[in-house]
C-alpha cells in the first residue's frame, strides 16, 4: 500500500469519527472518549513534529485504535 493511499485511510477514518461525535445521539461511557481522545491526540502530536519526522505506522495505529473504540463499542 502506498503512503497516499494509506494517509487517505487515516482521513477516511478520521472523517468517520468526525461524523460519530458530532452525531451526538448516543450518551458514551467516558472512559471509551478519554481513550478515543488519547489516541487521536497521540496520532496529531506525531504529526504535528517540527521537523516532519513521524511514523505513519503510529499515527496509522492510533487513529485506527480510536475508530475502533468509538464503533466497535456502538455495537455491543
């Protein structure tokens, strides 16, 4: 998989979690947003390094963790 297909996944993901809390419908335990809200403040502070190093496995993994957590968790 190449690095633009791999950023637009991430923005893709992104997106969807964007739409799921401005939905604002479903009360969310606290604990899933305080760890949804980690991984993606994690995945933004690699990003947003000076010097343009950053791991798109990380931020990869962190923005896929909190998508998982904010859907996976509507499921059940």
């Amino acid at each position: 998989m190449t690095k633009e297909t791999r950023l637009r996944r991430i923005q893709h993901l992104a997106h969807e979690i964007m739409d799921e809390m401005n939905r604002g419908n479903e009360t969310r335990q606290l604990e899933t947003l305080h760890l949804a809200i980690d991984n993606l403040s994690r995945a933004i502070g690699d990003l947003a390094d000076p010097h343009g190093h950053f791991s798109l496995d990380y931020i990869e993994g962190k923005v896929g963790n909190a998508h998982y957590l904010l859907f996976e968790n509507k499921k059940r």
